[in-house]
C-alpha cells in the first residue's frame, strides 16, 4: 500500500501522515515481508493454503540537503522468510542503487550517502528482492518501491522577468491595474508553506499597490499628473511561507512611467505682439514667428494655427510647423509703406487631438493679437509690365526702333530711371537700349532663318541710388520677309521605263521654303519657257504644292539615251515672289510588266540591281546543290570498287586491279613493253614508278647480241625471276598486262581542246537581237569570231 501526500489534503490527514514519518523514522521505517498464512487454532487440524507475496511496506522518505557526518537513515528491508540466522540476502536495484542508496544484505538497512536536492530530482523508483543466500534463489518476487526526497525550504522566491518597465495613461482612476508580477518559488508547492509565495510593497507608496496573492500593482491615488511627476520606481518584495517570520524572500524594481493625454490646453504667453516688416518683403516669403504653449508632449500637443480676423488676414497668411508647433507668418501680397503703415491680426492656436474625458477643464484652444509695422525702404524702380514682347523685321537697317520700356520709382522721392541691357548672353548684344527713354534699337541685321526670337534682360536703377536695380524679361520676335526662293524638298531620282506608255506619271516633287507660311505657303510649278518644248516629258501643277512629271511618248531606249535633263522653275506666293530653278535628272530603265525596275544600266549583265534578293538567293542555292552533287558522286565512284575478273571460280590468291585507264599506248614508264614488240629492241630496263626501292640494284648489262637470242617467252621469266630477287616490289603475286594498241589513228582526235583553232562557219550575231539578257553571250562569241578572221 503507498501513501502519498498531495495539496488539497486535509489538516488531520497531513498531522496522522507526519506522525507516521516520525513513528517510521523511530523504527528505522521498516519495510516488513510476511506470508500469507492461517493462524492455527486449538482443536483443529493446521490448513495449509498457497503461500503468497508477502512484501508490506509504506512510501520512504528522505530529508533533502542532509549535511550530517554520517550517512542519513532511510528504512529496513525485512521479508517473513528471514529468521535472523543470515541466510536471507537483500539486493537493491535501480536509480541511484549502490551510488547514492546502499543497503545491508544481511539486515536490510538502507542509507542515503549523498545530500539530495529535490529541485533537481523529487523521487528515486528502486527495486528489492530478497534470495537464499545457500541456493541464490529468490525467496520473494521482485517488487518496486519509491524513496521520495523531503522538501525543506532552501529555496527564496525569484521574479525571472524583471525588473520591469511599464506605463500607464496620467489622470487614471485609482485602482487602476497597472502590471501583474510573478514570482517562481523551487521548493515543494505541495508540501507545507515553502512555495507559498505573498507580495508586497517595499518602496512607491502611497502612489501604488499590489495584490499579496496575485501580484497586481495598481494605482492608488487620483488623477496623478504626468505634468507633475511623469516617472516612478516601486520594489515589490515576495516572501514564501506564506509570509511568516523565517522565510525566505526575493525583491523586483518596477519603473512605471505615466503617459500624457491631452489634459492641458494650449496658451499664448503674451495677449498682444508686435511685429516688424519690410516693405520690401518679398511675397510668399516668412516674416515672422509665433508659439503658443502646451504642458502635453507628442500628438497631445500638435495645434494648428489660424488668423481669424484682422485687416490684415488677406495680406498674410500663417501655417504651422510641424516639427516646432510654430506659427508661420508669411507674405501674400506686396507691401507698400506709402499706402498702408501698420496692419492688426487676431491670431488662434487650438489643439488637433481633442480628449473628450478632459473637456470640462476649459478650451483647447487660446487667442492673441498681432499688430504688424511696415517699414519704409527706398526701393528699386519698378517697370510698368512684368514683361515685354517686340517686333521687328528681319534685314532690318541697324538703328531701327524695336520697342520702348518703361520704369518708375515708387517711393515719394520719385528719383529719376537709368535703364541699360545685361550683356550676359550673345543675344543681348544685338540690341541697344536709351539710358533716358529706355528705347530699344537694332544693333545688327536679322536674318528670321537663322534666329527667329531673341530673349533680352532690361535693367533699370535709380540714378541717385544705382544699387537699386529692378530687371525686366523682354522678347523679341523677328517677323519674316520673303527673301528665300523656294527649292525642291529633295533630290529626286526619277526613273521612267523603257516599256512607258505617254501620260503616265512617273514623279511627284514637292518644294520648300526657308520662308515663313506667310511668304511662302503657295508654290507654283512649271517648265523652263525660254527652251523649246520638251518632247519627252511634261510637267503638271497638282495646284496642292505639288506637281507630276509625265512622259509624253511610247517607249524609251536605254541603248539610245539613257539620262535625261528636264529644268523645272519654281515660284512662291510671297510679295514680292521669289522663284528658282531646278533640274531633274531622269534615267531610263528596264522594268517588269508590273512597273518594278530591273536595271538602269545598258552595259550590265545579270548586275546587283537587276537581280533582286529572291534571284541571287535562288542563284546561290542551285550552285550549292550542283557543288553536293558533284562530291556525292566523286566519293561513290571512290568507294566502288570493280573487279578485273568477274569469276565465280577466281582462285587467285591476290589480285592487284588497276582500274585506271592510263596514258595509251604511248605511256612506256609504268610497264616496260617494248619487249613485247620486240626484244631485240628493249632498252634499258626501268624502275615501276609506284614503288622505289630504298637500295637500287646494281644496273644489268646486257650484251646486244644476247638481246636478239632472247625470245618474249625467256624475256618474261627473266623479269619473273628478277621480281622474285627484287626487295622493293609486294611480297605477294601481282599480276602484270601488257598490251599493244597498234599506231596512231589515222582518224585524227575528237576532243574538244583544239576546237577553238578550227574554223567554224556559224554566225552568232543573231545573238545581240534576243535582248540584254543574251548581251554577254553575243560579245563573248564575236570576240572569238573576230581573232579566228585575224
């Protein structure tokens, strides 16, 4: 049976549980084995029944962090089996057996020699078994038993997060939660009042509070005003035995730092400003500052500012600065010292971000007044136009009046104007300009062409103040005049067709202008009237600045005339109109039936421009089939083979063929035959040409009158024999032919070779009647003919 302790045991039970201990630690906590037997009774006879398992004992127990000098008593071991003679043994087994748990195999006493931590292990599961020591068998069957390690508290409560860092909104309401803390106790929560953790607080009263049991701070005053005091620092302290005197205690800072919320309206620190302003402030540039201040921080404290009445609210305008929360006061119109001095602006400053919860604490908003002085300053004349733009035509004579521009002083002095042009770029050298009048001249001549607008800067400054200067941007268009003749728009290449037929248009020209649209938008065109007329060609006006060239004849004859020449004349609409001359240069050319030119060129044959791309491709395609052809058939006629002798019954060993045909019967030097005619005339015997010997043999000498003894029979076996002898020829049989074709042909060659020098009596000048395309042909035949009549 074991006994085991947990939490929600009652008080009675934890008292009858610590008397147990202490009777089990009196006894030594003995472990008793019996056998289940019948008690024998008086009277009647012993009944004997199946002995059973007979271990009893309770859960042992041993005190953690035992510092004793001596090992720490567990428990005892005992089974019925042992009569206390030492023939039981008893073994122990399991975690911690024979390490930190020794046990006496004779009594069964068991001993702790370590001190135990129960932090790191709670419990050790060991093993018991009880043999005969004479026969090593086992009087009782293996059982498990725990040894549970006993709390004690050693160990103070930790807070692991901290220390903590926290915030909470200023003005809350008290008992607001600010922060849960936790703190972690290693000792036995189920075992007395070691992890029995309570909370309090050591330092930040009266301005917060936490929970004994849960941990919780929490505010414990009532509008707690960032403004005033915004960071804190509160230790909280956990002490386990549920607080009581001797436990042990663990501590944790809290920084809380209050958070703003918009509590705190905006205020200006003056009711009334001054300010001072330039008249010469330029518009849209800042004049001036203001602030007013807010006790919030972040979006809290963001304001816009605004002018909501004043004469002055539509000569000045005021933004807010984000980054500063300052008013801009900036420029919207001019200022003018003479008509106005000084003007009045009530100015507000009001929070963006409004917190309703804090509205009965008054507006968020504040109000001041803001009286603004303009100042006198001597400023620089002013023109009469912010720009100007002028005229003049182009050739214009040097001198002459462009325009005039004009400037006043605008303060009461009313000082007298100097004007002059910045020379800063080439164009203002083109113009002068009158000190006194501000009249602007030409100061050289204009050509509308090259320059059609000119941009000038006129300057003007007080004659008692020259520092004062005031600039002026002025333009100058340069207006046309009809001084360009007009001109075709490009050079034409005009083409007409041998096959043209009369009236056919074979060009549109079109003419340019140099001019403006206003002298030159109209062209006329027509031909040259002081030549005769043109036989060949015509010229249409299209009336649309356009005009068509036209044949005015059937068929053209590049091999006759190949250019023509046809001046065109030209003239604009302009006053007074300009005219010019032109000459267009026709060339004659071969077309297709469907108008597309094949060649312009009577002497070419086959050339680029009457060959398009589609031709010269399909060209050079056929020529690289013809090439393939050609090498299929060289390499086929290589690998064919064909025996000399076709012979189902050849028996020769080896047969060296020569397919070749040879020089004829006049080729002596490859096989020697003379002897054949005659052997008597053989000559000196030669060496075969398709093998050389490395070591030619001594030469033969052969007596003459030897020679004509000799028949061809003898002769051949004589050469036989010396071919066996000879190093240089095949190891193997060849067979050697020899044949005699007989003299010359009286017939005389058929080849072709020396036709060129015989006399033929065809004439090919019917050849240059069938077109360019067989020109080529015609001369190289005539040519030939020519050098056979000389």
């Amino acid at each position: 049976m074991r006994i085991t302790s947990t939490s929600c045991i009652c008080p009675v039970l934890v008292c009858l549980c610590f008397v147990q201990r202490c009777y089990g630690a009196a006894h030594h906590g003995s472990i008793k084995v019996t056998r289940n037997q019948t008690k024998h009774v008086e009277g009647e006879t012993e009944v004997h029944h199946r002995p059973k398992r007979g271990w009893v004992w309770n859960q042992f127990f041993v005190l953690e962090e035992h510092m004793g000098p001596d090992p720490q008593y567990v428990g005892k071991l005992h089974s019925n089996s042992d009569k206390g003679d030492g023939s039981v043994k008893y073994i122990l087994t399991g975690e911690g057996a024979g390490t930190i748990f020794i046990i006496d195999d004779t009594t069964g006493d068991i001993h702790s020699t370590k001190s135990l931590d129960r932090e790191q292990k709670t419990h050790y599961v060991l093993h018991a078994q009880a043999i005969d020591r004479r026969t090593n068998k086992p009087l009782e069957p293996e059982s498990e038993f725990i040894i549970k390690v006993q709390d004690i508290n050693d160990n103070a409560p930790k807070f692991t997060d901290g220390p903590y860092i926290v915030t909470v909104p200023e003005m809350s309401e008290m008992g607001t939660s600010v922060l849960q803390v936790t703190a972690t106790d290693a000792d036995d929560p189920t075992y007395g009042n070691s992890a029995r953790v309570v909370y309090s607080i050591l330092q930040g009263q009266p301005y917060f509070s936490v929970d004994p049991k849960t941990g919780v701070i929490r505010t414990a005053l009532h509008n707690m005003d960032r403004e005033a005091r915004e960071h804190y620092s509160v230790v909280i302290q956990a002490k386990d035995m549920a607080g009581q005197v001797g436990g042990l205690s663990g501590s944790t800072t809290v920084n809380i730092t209050l958070t703003d919320v918009n509590d705190n309206p905006p205020r200006f620190p003056q009711k009334h400003y001054q300010l001072y302003v330039p008249e010469s402030a330029q518009v849209g540039s800042a004049v001036g500052k203001i602030k007013a201040n807010d006790a919030d921080t972040g979006s809290n404290a963001d304001m816009k500012y605004t002018i909501i009445n004043g004469d002055g609210s539509g000569v000045f305008s005021i933004s807010t600065d984000k980054e500063t929360r300052e008013g801009i006061l900036s420029l919207k119109k001019p200022l003018n010292y003479e008509k106005k001095k000084s003007y009045t602006l009530n100015i507000e400053g009001a929070n963006t971000h409004l917190d309703f919860r804090f509205s009965h604490l008054g507006p968020f908003k504040d109000v001041t007044m803001l009286k603004i002085i303009v100042g006198d300053v001597d400023e620089p004349p002013l023109f009469t136009m912010p720009s100007y733009v002028m005229e003049v035509y182009e050739n214009a004579k040097i001198g002459t009046v462009v325009g005039t521009v004009t400037a006043q002083d605008p303060d009461t002095a009313n000082s007298l104007v100097r004007y002059f042009i910045d020379h800063n770029t080439e164009e203002d050298r083109y113009f002068t300009i009158d000190a006194g009048t501000g009249t602007i001249k030409t100061a050289k001549i204009f050509d509308r062409e090259e320059t059609p607008w000119y941009n000038i800067t006129v300057a003007a400054s007080e004659i008692d103040n020259p520092g004062l200067v005031s600039h002026v941007p002025v333009g100058v268009r340069i207006l046309d005049v009809n001084d360009n003749p007009p001109e075709l728009a490009r050079d034409y290449d005009v083409v007409v067709c041998e096959n043209a037929k009369p009236g056919q248009v074979i060009q549109t020209i079109t003419a340019t202008d140099k001019d403006n649209s206003a002298n030159g938008a109209r062209f006329h065109f027509s031909l040259d009237e002081g030549l005769s007329l043109n036989p060949n060609f015509t010229l249409r006006d299209n009336e649309d600045n356009t005009a068509s060239i036209l044949t005015r004849r059937r068929r053209y004859s590049r091999t006759t005339q190949d250019t023509y020449y046809l001046p065109v004349l030209i003239s604009d609409g302009g006053v007074p109109p300009l005219s010019s001359s032109s000459t267009l240069t026709i060339r004659v050319c071969a077309c297709e039936r469907d108008g597309r030119v094949r060649t312009c060129h009577a002497e070419a044959f086959l050339s680029s421009a009457g060959l398009s791309t589609g031709a010269l491709i399909a060209i050079l395609l056929c020529v690289v089939i013809l090439l393939a052809i050609v090498v299929l058939f060289v390499t086929l006629r290589r690998s064919k083979k064909e025996p000399l002798i076709i012979s189902e019954e050849d028996v020769r060993e080896n047969v060296v063929t020569y397919d070749d045909e040879g020089g004829g019967e006049e080729d002596t030097e490859a096989f020697d035959i003379t002897a054949l005619r005659n052997p008597s005339a053989a000559e000196e015997l030669k060496y075969r040409r398709d093998v050389h010997p490395e070591v030619k043999p001594a030469p033969r000498h052969h007596p003459s009158s030897s020679l004509d003894s000799i028949d061809v029979q003898e002769f051949i076996k004589q050469r036989l024999a010396e071919a066996d002898l000879d190093p240089s020829v095949p190891p193997y049989d060849s067979l050697q032919t020899y044949a005699y074709e007989g003299h010359r042909s009286e017939a005389g060659s058929i080849s072709s070779l020396d036709s060129a020098t015989t006399h033929s009596d065809q004439d090919y000048n019917y050849l240059g009647d069938w077109g360019p395309e067989f020109k080529k042909l015609a001369e190289l035949y005539g040519e030939i003919e020519s050098e056979r009549t000389t």
